[in-house]
C-alpha cells in the first residue's frame, strides 16, 4: 500500500454549546446511520398522554410543594440570557399562548418537567424568585415604557394576575407507560429551542438515586483531576460519561450485545441505579470504588491526555473523547497502580500506536460509536494495548 492509499485519519471536531466549546469530542453518525430503523415498533396501547391545562399559579405551587419537580442539578435549563427571559416574560404580559409542555407523573402522583424546563425556570424565578434568583425586566420590545427595568413586585396589580392566570397547555405522560416508550417519546418532541441531548433526558426522566450517584462519580477530584475539571459540565458530558462506565462495569460488553445500542443501554443502566433492588447500595459503594481507581490509573498513564486522541503527530491536547473513556475507563479499573508505574511508558506507546495507524479503531472511536463491532473492537483493543509492557 502506498502513502496516498491510507485513509485519512478521521477530523477531530468539539462540541460546542452557546458558540464555546464544551470540551467533549463530537461523537458523528455514517450516513447509513442517519434513517433509524424502525426494530421494536411500540404497541400504540403502551403510549398514554393525557392533555391538561394548568394556571401559571396552579404550576408555581406545584413546584413550591415539590410535586413538580424542575429537574434539580440541570444546569443547561437556566442558561439563557437575561434579554430572553425577559422577552418571555412580555410574552405572557402581552397574552401570546405559550407552546405547550410536557411532564412525566410518576406511580405517585409526582410530575417532572420533561420539555419547557426553560421557559418554567424562567417564569418561576422572575415571580417567585425574590432577590436571590428573581430578575428585572431588560430589553422587552412592545412595553418598553411599561414594564423595562421593573421586577414581579413592581409590576402594577392586574399585570401581576395576568401572569397568575396565564393558561399552560400540558401532555402529561402517565406513569404506566413503559421507560423506553417515554424516552423515545420525549425524544420525537424535545425539538424546539436548543434540544436536550441524550443525557439531558435520562436527567430529566430519572430519579433521585441515579442522579446523585452520577453526581457523586463526577464530583470525585479523581474524575476531576483525569478529566481537567470535567465535572458540574454545563451539558452533562460528564455524568454520561460516569454513566457509560457503570453500564458497562455492571453489564459488561456481553450486556451491551443484546440492545446494541447506546441510548438503550445507557437507559436500562439508569433504571437499574434508580433500583436498589437491581443495584443496591454495596454495589453502588463498589462502583465508586472501581471508578476511582480507574481515573487514578488513567490519570498515572496518560498524565493530561486521558481520554483523548493522541496520535504521533499531535502536539496539543484535543478533546475527550467519550468512546476513550469508556474503554479506558472500565480497563485501567482492573489494574494495580504498582503494576502499572512499571509499564506507563509501553501502554502508551501501544495507545498511540492505535490512534496513529489502526484506522479500524480510529473508526471505532470516531464515528457511529455505538456500533456494537465497533465497541467490541475498541474495547479488544484497549484490553490488549494496556498488557503492553508485561
């Protein structure tokens, strides 16, 4: 083979949010990949939405009582900037209806926030949100004179009912609905705005307990010193990233087989943490245990490029790269750090190597990731660099 038949290596290309870059490398679908495929239709049966409507009052109390829940610890829903929330709140002031929402309602009667999480953070800290989070009024473009500079308290009696008695349209998913239907429902309907990603909606779908166990994975200084301060990530790259490794710690790749599919995957993994009757907490206190030990092992490797495409012929840091992570991650958890100061130099050598001249893995961690070959592959191939040295 000559020089101008190899391939060029795959572009390496960040994901950006609100034009920075957050940091994460863009995982890409082929173009085969861009049609799903339609491999498990849903019996419409499954599928129950009832419609409600609710006062704007009647929704804040909700959230005040705690049986609306805006999805604690989302950062990515209070980001927009003060001229947006501002121009919704003259929105409702002005009577134009609102876009619908939609909540999930749990077994017991609870309700979370599954689309509008924005537009309802919005409404509620500028009502409700006193002098800690509430806001004034700043560039509205119809009541100017009226209402710019002016807070919930200044507003004038009528106006202040007005916003009380706004009317919100709400499809409720019933809890009786199947996990996997829900998400694939909120997934057709998360399309306006900025969408949510993948992990977006497992955050706003899941419960208590996976939430804080990934919240507790990625607060860890040794996540944090592996990954230069991933953790708290405005888009939550990090707690997918905790999330891959508890799939495939817990499920392995013979796990992985059977959906061979990460949202599916990912999805069956935060079920189990929310159970403690599938993961119970000796199981979860040993994942931690194993997720530090990895970052501390990946840390003592590859120093400050964990986790990230490191060619021959690269010279600077690039971004993580989620599919490194978790090959690497569930790896080096096995290993004993006497072993591996022993051998650091020869493992990356060999990682290198893979990310220099094996096209087939550089596929693997580029582009339709999700690929079950290709994260058989990868992870093979990981298994075998890190024995380098022995």
């Amino acid at each position: 083979m000559t020089t101008s038949d190899i391939p060029e290596p795959p572009k390496i290309t960040e994901e950006h949010f609100l034009d920075t870059g957050t940091g994460v490398e863009a995982e890409t679908e082929a173009d085969d990949a861009a049609i799903p495929e339609i491999d498990r239709p849903w019996n419409p049966e499954q599928i129950r939405v009832n419609t409600k409507q609710f006062s704007l009052r009647n929704a804040l109390d909700m959230i005040e009582d705690e049986s609306l829940e805006l999805a604690p610890d989302f950062q990515r829903g209070r980001v927009w900037k003060l001229v947006q929330k501002s121009r919704l709140i003259e929105s409702v002031l002005l009577q134009i209806p609102l876009p619908a929402f939609y909540f999930a309602e749990d077994t017991d009667g609870y309700m979370r926030v599954v689309d509008g999480l924005q537009r309802l953070s919005t409404i509620q800290d500028f009502v409700r949100g006193g002098a800690e989070s509430g806001f004034a009024l700043k560039g509205v473009e119809y009541l100017k004179g009226a209402v710019e500079g002016k807070r919930f308290e200044d507003l004038p009696a009528p106006w202040k009912r007005r916003i009380y008695n706004t009317q919100i349209v709400t499809h409720v998913i019933d809890p009786t609905t199947p996990p996997d239907v829900m998400y694939d429902i909120f997934k057709r309907i998360n399309t306006g705005g900025t969408p949510l990603n993948a992990q977006e909606i497992r955050h706003c779908m899941s419960k208590d307990r996976s939430r804080r166990i990934l919240r507790d994975m990625t607060s860890t200084p040794e996540f944090n010193a592996a990954t230069n301060g991933m953790g708290g990530h405005i888009r939550m790259n990090d707690r997918e990233m905790a999330l891959r490794f508890a799939a495939f710690w817990l499920l392995g790749t013979d796990g992985y087989a059977k959906p061979a599919a990460m949202d599916p995957f990912l999805q069956r993994t935060t079920i189990m943490l929310d159970s403690e009757n599938e993961v119970d907490d000796a199981r979860v206190d040993a994942l931690m245990s194993a997720f530090r030990r990895a970052m501390v092992n990946a840390r003592l490797v590859f120093e400050y490029q964990a986790f990230r495409k490191w060619p021959w012929d690269s010279s600077g840091r690039n971004p993580i790269n989620r599919a490194l992570f978790e090959t690497w991650s569930i790896t080096l958890a096995d290993y004993e750090v006497r072993d591996l100061e022993q051998r650091c130099e020869a493992i990356v050598h060999e990682a290198r190597g893979l990310m220099t001249h094996d096209y087939r893995y550089l596929e693997a961690i580029t582009s339709s990731t999700g690929d079950v070959r290709r994260v058989m592959y990868r992870f093979e191939a990981t298994a075998k660099a890190a024995e380098a040295g022995k």
